[in-house]
C-alpha cells in the first residue's frame, strides 16, 4: 500500500481540482497545478518523532510526496545545513547556515525536483520528458531519466558552462544546444514537443519538481529541531524552490509540527545582469516583464522571464521579504569567500546570496539575531570560467 497522502491536483490560479492519476502539465486555464494531501490522515500521525529512524534522503517524507511505485531514488535530499560563523560574522548575521544542496547526486539542488519528476512522468505513462535548462536542472533530469529508464531530451543554452554538456551526455539523455538563453531553449523545445509526444518537465509546467523542491522546507525544519529560521536567501531563477519550500511550511503549520506564525522571511536572490523578479517587486507589481537581454555567469538565475513570476512574487509578499539584485562583477569574489572562511566552494548562484545577505544586513532587514538560512544551490566546480580557476 502506498504511504502517500496524496489526494488530488489543484490549480493555483482557478483552484479546480484535477485527477493525481493522470499525467498533466498545466490546468485548461494555463496556471500551475499543485499536489494536495489529507493532511488529517491517520497515516501522518506521529510522523514526525518516526522520521530520524529513516533513511537520509528526501523520500523520508514519502506520505507527503507522491508515491510513483518503483525505487528511484539516488541518495538525493537531507544535505547538510553547516554553520557558517566565519562568513556570517563578515556580513554581519553571525548566527548564519549554509544549506549546501552541492551534496546532491549531481551536485545540485534540481535533485530534488527532477527525481520526483522524472519518476511520477514514468509513472504516469510519458514515453519521453524534455525540458529547457540553465544548466543544472538538465544533468539532473538525464541522471535520473537514467535511474527511471525514461529517455530525456535537453535544451541548454550552447554559452552553458560546458561540463554540462558532457554530463547530459554521460547520463544518455538527448542534448540540444541553442542559441541564446534560457528562454530561447525553451522555445525551441515547445517547436517539438507536440509532434515528438515527449513530456514537459519544464519548471512549475508539471506538478511534481515543486514537491520534491519543498523537502528542503522539511529539512531546514527537521535540522533545527522544528524551529524555522528568521530568514532565507534563495538564488531565484524559475523559483520552484522558493514556492516549494513556502508550500512545505504551510504543510507544517496545518500538521502541528511547526508553529504558526513563525515563518521565514523569503529572499530572492538574483543578478543586476537579469533581475526580472527585483524589478516587479520594487515597481509593486503582481508579474514580472520580461529581461532584455540577460547577462549573469550565475547560469541558475538567468532566467528573463519565469513562468511562475506570480507564484513567486506572492510568497515573498506573505512573507515580508524582499527581492535582491546583487552586482554581477562581485559574485566570483563571493564565492572565495565562502570558499576560503568555511570550506564550501558554492556555485555562483549561492554566492550571490552571500552579497545580498551584506545588503540586508546594511539596510536593517536582516538583524545580528537572526538565524539566516543561505542556499548554496550546487557545487562551484561546475564553474571554473564564472569562478576563475
């Protein structure tokens, strides 16, 4: 039997309920779907106390995740949150934690996301998924269409660092280089999708990355002892990480296990050279225009114009936190200083979190009290043009 408490789909924007044993994208309206659970279920009582008996990967929480049937898993989730008192002492937050997602199978946070992905599309029937990628989310989705024995086809910018390209191929997915960004492989992809009959995996385009995202929520959670921090910092490009991880809090709340009232102030992180989301923010509005021409070495965050800019900027209302834009020239230097006062070499998109932490500090937003969670989203070797070495 399975241990999911996984009930039905509901759209974000119309709020109709959809089937959870059929294999979708988006609801007839065009807005994302989100996974619901019984949250009063029998299944979930005492969960919580049951969970430091289980095994140290994200599928711990499997009666809040969908249940696809088969083992898929390769040790993704549960990465480590390392103080950082050195770098939090600089900035000025002392009480700072890093969350390092590089600890990931392939050196990422889009883990998450893509195995539950990958999984419940292979579950539900798709003979073939394809997404558009910055980077990461590409070598996650091969590696575990790998693991599921789902063919993959990927979409990377050809100015992508090339190790990803390398990695794509290893994992015997189908590369696809584009000219252009993010936005632009994502065009060419849809010119195929329909005839090809694959399935987009496409950030917030399937109901299910969101879910796998929101077990960094849990964990950030369980790490603390079922306390929530003050803050997080979240590099934000398509931001399923950002609304996951709001998703899971919200999910805590209504089980008991963490306390109302007490959430995190979010941050979206991002670079002057693409801040989409910063400039909706600041200008007070509910989307986001797209970025001309999009120019950041943090590959993650180049993402001109996210499909969920709604989604995101609705959380970071609720949340009274904020949008960072972070110079672009100085995210390299930050990711030495992680690098040289804690031991973890982030990738750019973490180290830019690191720069906006400074601002917060310097504009007030963030106090010397504040328990600060920062999200190093991968490993910095991926980078060695971006990061100059």
């Amino acid at each position: 039997m399975s241990r999911s408490v996984l009930t039905h789909l509901e759209c974000s924007a119309c709020g109709k309920r959809h089937e959870r044993h059929d294999l979708l994208n988006l609801c007839a309206c065009g807005a994302s779907l989100m996974a619901r659970y019984d949250l009063t279920s029998p299944r979930l009582t005492a969960l919580r106390d049951r969970l430091s008996v289980r095994a140290p990967d994200l599928w711990r929480y499997a009666e809040l995740l969908p249940e696809p049937g088969f083992p898929i898993s390769l040790g993704e989730g549960f990465t480590p949150l390392v103080p950082a008192p050195a770098a939090g002492e600089r900035a000025g937050a002392p009480r700072l934690l890093i969350k390092d997602e590089s600890a990931n199978p392939t050196g990422s946070f889009k883990d998450r996301g893509l195995s539950v992905a990958v999984a419940m599309a292979k579950a539900l029937g798709a003979s073939a998924g394809a997404l558009p990628s910055a980077g990461n989310a590409g070598s996650a989705a091969a590696a575990f269409g790998a693991r599921a024995g789902l063919k993959i086809h990927v979409f990377l910018p050809i100015d992508t660092p090339r190790s990803f390209f390398g990695e794509v191929d290893a994992y015997g997915a189908v590369l696809h280089k584009v000219a252009g960004h993010i936005g632009d492989a994502g065009r060419a992809m849809r010119e195929q999708l329909a005839s090809q009959g694959w399935f987009d995996l496409s950030t917030l385009k399937e109901p299910y990355r969101v879910e796998g995202k929101k077990t960094m929520g849990f964990e950030i959670a369980e790490q603390l002892g079922w306390e929530l921090p003050e803050a997080i910092l979240y590099p934000t490009g398509g931001g399923t990480g950002l609304i996951g991880m709001w998703k899971a809090f919200e999910e805590m709340e209504a089980m008991g296990w963490v306390a109302k009232g007490r959430r995190p102030r979010m941050y979206a992180v991002q670079s002057d050279g693409c801040a989409p989301i910063v400039r909706a923010f600041a200008e007070g509005k509910d989307r986001a225009e797209a970025w001309a021409e999009p120019k950041t070495a943090a590959s993650g965050i180049r993402v001109p114009a996210p499909f969920a800019d709604r989604l995101i900027l609705k959380v970071l209302r609720e949340s009274s936190g904020d949008a960072i834009a972070v110079k672009e020239g100085e995210i390299a230097g930050a990711a030495r200083e992680i690098a040289s006062l804690e031991g973890i070499l982030p990738a750019p998109e973490g180290a830019a979190c690191l720069l906006a932490l400074k601002h917060l500090v310097r504009t007030s937003q963030v106090r010397a009290t504040d328990r600060v969670v920062l999200f190093n989203t991968g490993t910095g070797l991926k980078y060695p043009e971006a990061l100059g070495f």
